[in-house]
C-alpha cells in the first residue's frame, strides 16, 4: 500500500512517552560521566513480562566525583553493583536512579567501569510499556522493547539524556532456544547451549542513544539478502512472523533495497553499512527506527520508507532535545515524499497528495513545528502529525523550493556529513545556523 497507517506509526512512536515526558532532555545528575560502552546480557522468555539482565558500562569521568548515577524504573530489583571485583553500595531511588558510591573519588578524564546486576516485571499497565511480552495474533509468543522517548529505563540502566550516545554496544540475549532475537548492529553469534537455550550475540560499533536500542523476540521466519548500493553490500535481514511471509511480504521487502539507493542518491550513504539493516516485527502500532534493524508492525511501502529515512534523519542525526522532534519526524516524513515522487506515485497522483498534506496542515490556524516547553508535557503536542510531522516536512519542502532541487539534495548530504551533527545530535537552531 502506498497509504502510511499515520495514525498507527505516531502512535507506535509516541507510545513509551506519556509516562515521562515531564523528564528534563537532559538528567543533570549524569553530567559528571561520559557513557562509551555498553554490554547488556539478558536472561528472557517471551512467554514472561520477565527481564534479567547484567548492564556493564564502561564511561570516562567529566568531573572528580565519588558517586554516578544511572537511571532504572524503581519497580525493578538491583542484587548487586559491582566494581573491580567487589560490591558498590548504591540507592535505587523513587526517582528512578541508582545513586552508586565509589569507594573513593574517582578523577576527571580518567575512563572506569562498572556492573548492575537486576531484575524485574517491567511495567506493562495501559498502552505505555516500554517492554512488552505478547503473542501474535496466530498465537506464538513475541517480546519487543519500544523506548522512545524515555522508555529505555523501564527494562535497563542507562543514561537517557539527548547529549550522550553510546559509543559501543555488545547485546548477550539468552533464550528458550526454539525463538530468535533481533536487535541493533551485527549478528555476532548464535549458539545453541545445550540445555535447550540459545545464545544470540548482536554487536554495534556505531554510536546510538539509549532509546534507539530494542530488542524483538519470537519464533520470527528470517528472510535475509544482501542489499547492495552505490558499489557496496552489506546484509538485510527481516524477522518477519510465519504468518506474515507471503509473496507481498517478501516484494515490499525486496522494494526496502530500491528506496535504499534513492535515499543514498540523496541523502548520502546508508549511514550503518558496515553493519546491516533489518525489520524485526512487532505488534505494536506503525513502525519505530531502532537503528540498523526497525521494528514494524507490518510492511507497507510508505511506512518501509518512513522508518528507512529515519535511519539517517533520528538515527545518525538525533534531535538534541524533544522540543526538537521535527528534525526526527519531519525530515523521515520527506523521505515517504521522496519515494512517492521518485518511485511509488504518478505525478499527479504526487500532486494530489501533496493537496492533502497542505489542506491538513492548514485545516487549524498556526502552530509551530518546534515544540514550545509547555507543549512537552502533551503527547498528543510532541507527536502532532499536523505539524511535527506533515509540516515539518513542508518546511523542507520550502527550503527545497528557494534552493532548487540540486542545491536542496547537495544540503542534505552536507547536513548528514557535517561532523559536528554526523552521529550526534541537531537542535533546531544548528539546522537553521548551517542552512544559513
Ligand atoms: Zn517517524
């Protein structure tokens, strides 16, 4: 279908958020470290709203500091902080942190480590989890995480401030050996360990924000290829459910490798190609850009696009703050444009939805599309498809309309290259300074 589910995929997007949106960008509690590694290793069952797990972090200190802090649901149990072999004395505060003491102060500048053994029912009450075990609707069991924006604490400990990419991450999931578990980077290993549980090993070496990693976990059907463009390959692997491998499937799959090269001619080059992209699927509603490996509700051409432009637009180039959405939803909504035009829609058929964007963009008077501060605590603000997403993207639409098309591309590609922004954070005025 050429018809994105919009109403599907913002609320896919916006689901973890109303529970915390009042949460600062940025926790000033976690200034004083810089978080470079991270490895997880998961004890889970789909069939349980059950995780277990060992964080360990490795992170350079910014200041002299005896204490660190890590952000975790206080509905989950810590066991035990270890450091250097012995154990750390900690608080798990209402606040959601683990205040964590030093036996003495560490120094400015020198990089340290640290793990958080832990487990826990996740919280899954109303429409907010962040972490859900499912099933599917032919009955098989589905676990799936879905952290953005502030979710990521509600199943591990992390930082989730919008100044601190993760630099590293080794993801150990074990599981009932009978499912497959999808999630960010390469597939490092997969090793059966004789008690009739498997090992799955993903490793990623690009830098990622902590809502941007996920996991998917079912008795997934995987169709995997090689997706090759602009004179390189790299693996594209889709954990789709049984029920869901059929011929249209597998032709919108094959479709992801078409926009791919369309979005390379204009945006620049897939920004994880030393890794992979991928689909793992889900039930929740739409689709979310975990980066290298999407999760999505199903396969349709407009949201396949959608989450595939999200990996350079949100992925690679983060918005530095939720007040700067558009520069996530708005640019990903373009890239849908760019494959109605170039690929999916005749030119009048492109012209007539164009039409309707602008006729539901004006259908209320004003608006902006950065999100004012008092506008954070309404989901319903954040997530606006009118102006987060719709006119986001004719806003670029505009910008492309005074430069012309190959002035307005060659930005782009300039945008995505730029090393101040490139797998790191924009606000809006960073974008607006370098238009200039
Ligand atoms: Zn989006």
């Amino acid at each position: 279908s050429n018809n994105i589910d919009r109403k599907g995929l913002i609320d896919s997007e916006k689901r973890s958020a109303s529970r915390s949106i009042l949460d600062f960008n940025v926790n000033p509690n976690t200034l004083n470290y810089d978080l470079q590694y991270v490895r997880l290793e998961f004890d889970l069952d789909p069939t349980q709203q059950f995780v277990s797990g060992t964080m360990t972090s490795h992170f350079k200190m910014l200041a002299n500091s005896a204490n660190i802090y890590f952000e975790l649901a206080k509905n989950l149990t810590v066991s035990t902080v270890k450091y250097h072999g012995q154990n750390l004395t900690f608080e798990h505060l209402t606040s959601d942190e683990i205040k964590i003491n030093f036996p003495a102060a560490l120094t400015a500048q020198t990089t340290d480590s640290l793990s958080i053994t832990y487990s826990g029912v996740p919280d899954s009450t109303g429409a907010f989890a962040s972490f859900e075990a499912d099933t599917t609707d032919d009955g098989d069991p589905v676990l799936a995480t879905l952290s953005e924006p502030y979710g990521a604490k509600g199943w591990w400990p992390t930082k989730q401030s919008m100044n601190d990419k993760i630099e590293k991450m080794d993801i150990k999931v074990t599981t009932p050996a009978e499912y497959t578990v999808g999630s960010n980077g390469k597939l490092m290993s997969e090793t059966i360990l004789g008690n009739g549980k498997k090992l799955t090993y993903w490793q990623t070496n690009y830098p990622i924000p902590a809502y941007l990693f996920a996991l998917g976990i079912s008795n997934y059907t995987k169709i995997n290829s090689t997706i090759t463009t602009t004179g390189s390959s790299f693996p594209f692997l889709n954990y789709v459910y049984p029920g869901f491998d059929t011929p249209s499937t597998r032709a919108s799959l094959a479709w992801t490798a078409t926009s791919m090269q369309t979005f390379e001619d204009h945006f620049g080059l897939y920004p994880y190609r030393n890794e992979k992209y991928g689909h793992m699927q889900f039930n929740w509603g739409g689709g979310m850009e975990h980066a290298t490996m999407t999760s999505m509700v199903n396969f349709g051409q407009g949201l396949i696009a959608h989450e595939l432009a999200h990996q350079w637009f949100g992925d690679k180039l983060t918005c530095g703050a939720w007040n700067d959405i558009w520069l996530n939803e708005g640019f990903a909504t373009f890239g849908e444009h760019v494959t109605y035009e170039k690929l999916l829609m005749s030119p009048s058929q492109f012209q007539n939805y164009l039409a309707g964007q602008i006729s539901d963009i004006t259908s209320d008077p004003g608006g902006s599309v950065y999100v004012p501060d008092s506008g954070l605590s309404n989901i319903n603000r954040v997530f606006d498809g009118r102006l987060t997403y719709a006119k986001g993207a004719f806003v670029l639409r505009m910008i492309k309309w005074k430069l012309g098309d190959d002035q307005f591309y060659a930005m782009l590609k300039a945008y995505q290259n730029n090393p101040a922004f490139a797998y790191g954070y924009v606000k809006t005025p960073d974008f607006r300074n370098f238009l200039s």
